[in-house]
C-alpha cells in the first residue's frame, strides 16, 4: 500500500517535471520569435562544388548552380550566402554518364542550428559526363611576344625544363597542340630570368581550357644584349642665336626626341661624334614662341635613322626686352568744363614712368602720351584729382603707365567774378 503510494507520488513528480520543461521550452521559444522571428529565404545562383574523380574528368555538366531555400532566424539569414555549400560528389565515379544527387552543407550555428534547415534545392540532382583522364608529357615553347628596346637584341629564351605532364580528358587531350609560354622583352636590356605562366594551345594558338599543367610555370632565361649595328645618339638644336631680332630674348627651348637611334656599319657609328646637331635655325623674325621641325644631320648616306624619320621637333620661346623709361613735361590737359568757369591745374606737366617691351618703349615721346582730368559737372572750388592717360601705342595701356604725380591739384573759378574789379 505505502510502496503503491510512493509510485504515484513519484509518478505525479515526474510528470508535473515533464510539463514543466515543456511549458518552459515553449516559453522560450515564444520569446526568442517574437524577438527574432524565423524566416524563409531564395538564394539563387548557389555554385556548384564539385568533388573530382580519381579515375575521370567532367567534361559537361546540366547545371553549374543550384537554387535552395532557407529557414532561419531574422538574424541569421543575411549571413548564410556564405554559409551555403552545394556539392556533388564524383570521387568514386568512373568515365560515363552520371546523375548526381546535391548534397547541401550549411555551417553550424549552435545558437540556431535548430531554426535553419534547408527546406529545398533546385535541382535536386544533376547529369554529369566523365571521360577517361589522358595524361602526357609535352614539350613546352617559350614565345617573346615584345622584343627588346631598339638598339639590343635577344638570344633564344631557355627555359629550366623541357616539358611538362598534361592532364585533361581524352576528348580535349586531342586538341592539344602545343604548350606555351609568353615572354615580354620590351623593357629588357640586360639578361633576364622570370618566372613564366604555361597554359596549353589548340593548333589555332588560342587558349585551350579544361587543360591541367604539371608544374603550371617554368623559369626561363634570356640573354639580352646590345646590338653593334644600332647605337642611341643625343641630338641637339643648333640655334642661331646671333640671329635674333633686336630687344627681344632667348627665353627657354625644348625638343622631342632627345635622342634618335642610328643604324649603320659599326665602324661607321663609331666615327660619328657623340651628339648629333639638326640644321640650322634661325631665329630672325621671330617675337614670340614657335615650333620649327627640322633633320639632324648625317655624314653617310648609308646610315639612317631607325623608324624612318630623322626629323626633331623644337619649340623656342623668345620674349621682349621689358625697360622702364621715364618720359617728362608731359603737359596736363582738360575736358568736360563747363561755359563760364576758369581752370587752373597744378603741375601743368607731369612725368610718366612707362614699363614694357624695349621695340614699343624705346621710340615714345612726351608727344605720344596724353594725360587730361575729367571736369564734367564739377562747381567751383578746389578739387585733387587723378588724370587719365592715354597712349598712342596699341600693344600699351594705362597699366603700362604711372606718373608722377599721381594726383593734381585743381581750381575752378566762374570767369565773370574774375573780371570785377577789386573792391575799393
């Protein structure tokens, strides 16, 4: 009887500890919904990655990506594009035609794992074709896409090895035809050694893929040296200085090329001297900056300029003389004074100070500048004014000008109270 009510005591504990768990989990499980409630997502364009076979390769396959659908958590969701692993496994496949089932692997989350397993995936499974693998061994032919810079030359590139093991299918194996390296020599000019990519070549020379290369680079060598035939000259302008105009000067010059390479008999170049000068150039005439194309000059009809052009373009800045030149009794004249009122200016000359080139500057006279003050509406009375200048030179302006002084003193009077007599 005690032992009968024990066990149901004992059974009543247990399954009030039971409902307890249960009531707590769902709990729980209400609020972290609530908070974060679960959610489904797409996520297209999955890739596909497949597990390769000992025995074969894949040549096609029905699909690349696969589409699959999510559940998770709000939180989790954004980060599971990362997350996602689609796989098709072909290791104990052998050459023939396939069906594959997708695997799909997400990478666990302790904290959620329970709230995202994949719902779907499209395709579920895929068709693959494996043929046979081919390997052999082929020789490997290094090719200089670029040669060296004009003036040096290149040996035969030789690489560390002589060949390497290629891998593919038997179908692709066929199409090769050969295996290649590129080198680029066009700003070597001493030996060269780098590291060279090997890729394989269909008998068109274009790329071929699907095409594994054992080792996939090979050290090559290359001798590069300069050239005996062919030398690297300077070249420089020959300008007539003593040819330029009068008040103006030799500023700055520039030239393109600054050398040219000559081909010819080695001892041929070795006579020429060690900068070669285009024709003459003469600067008369000129008053600013110009461009003058012009040939170097050779002593040999058999040497020539490598890339058919022996001609240099030179650009020369002349500038004019700038003076300063003092011109004095400049006289002071008026304009805009009223009917009936008298003037009288102090100083009735002035000096002027005239900046610019030496040919403009040089020929003026106190005859060619105008200075006058502006009376226009102005009263009687006493007034310090500025006058305004003229020149008669167009290439000069006010700007060109100062005078000294700057500002005039003037009186204006009405004409009739000069003429009353003074009072008694």
């Amino acid at each position: 009887m005690i032992r009968r009510w024990a066990q149901t005591k004992a059974a009543g504990n247990l399954l009030w500890l039971a409902v307890s768990l249960l009531l707590a989990t769902g709990v729980w499980y209400i609020a972290v919904t609530s908070s974060d409630p679960i959610q489904q997502r797409r996520f297209s364009s999955v890739p596909i990655r497949f597990v390769d076979s000992d025995s074969a390769v894949m040549t096609s396959s029905s699909a690349r990506t696969a589409i699959v659908t999510v559940q998770g958590s709000q939180a989790s969701i954004p980060r599971l594009v990362e997350e996602i692993d689609v796989r098709a496994e072909l290791s104990q496949l052998g050459p023939g035609t396939h069906t594959v089932p997708l695997q799909v692997m997400i990478a666990p989350n302790t904290s959620d794992s329970i709230r995202r397993p994949v719902l779907r995936i499209q395709p579920r499974q895929i068709a693959v074709e494996l043929e046979p693998i081919e390997a052999r061994n082929m020789p490997i032919e290094i090719a200089v896409i670029a040669p060296p810079p004009i003036g040096f030359r290149h040996e035969e590139p030789q690489p560390a090895i002589d060949q390497v093991l290629v891998t593919s299918a038997a179908s692709r194996m066929s199409q090769v035809a050969a295996i290649r390296g590129e080198l680029d020599l066009s700003t070597s000019r001493s030996p060269l050694e780098q590291e060279v990519l090997l890729y394989a070549v269909d008998a068109d020379g274009d790329w071929l893929a699907g095409v594994m290369l054992s080792p996939q680079s090979a050290r090559v060598a290359v001798r590069v040296s300069r050239r005996d035939d062919i030398r690297q000259f300077p070249v420089r302008p020959n300008i007539l200085l003593n040819t330029l105009t009068e008040g103006f000067l030799f500023k700055d010059y520039s030239y393109d090329p600054a050398s040219l390479f000559i081909s010819g008999a080695p001892e041929q170049l070795a006579e020429l001297s060690d900068t070669l000068l285009t024709e003459r150039i003469s600067l008369a005439g000129h008053q600013e900056k110009f461009e003058a194309t012009v040939p170097i000059l050779l002593p040999d009809e058999d040497l020539f300029v490598m890339g058919g052009t022996n001609n240099i373009t030179v650009t020369i800045d002349i500038i004019p003389i700038v003076v300063s030149r003092q011109i004095d009794s400049i006289e002071v004249d008026n304009f805009g004074l009223d009917e009936g009122f008298a003037v009288a200016i102090a100083p009735r000359t002035v000096s002027a100070i005239v900046n610019g080139p030496v040919v403009l500057v040089d020929p003026l006279s106190a005859a060619d500048i105008q200075v006058s003050v502006d009376l226009d509406g102005l009263a009687p009375g006493v007034y310090d004014l500025a006058p305004s200048i003229a020149i008669n030179q167009s290439a000069l302006s006010e700007a060109n000008v100062s005078l000294s002084p700057s500002v005039l003193n003037v009186e204006i009077t009405s004409s009739a109270s000069d003429s009353e007599p003074a009072a008694e």
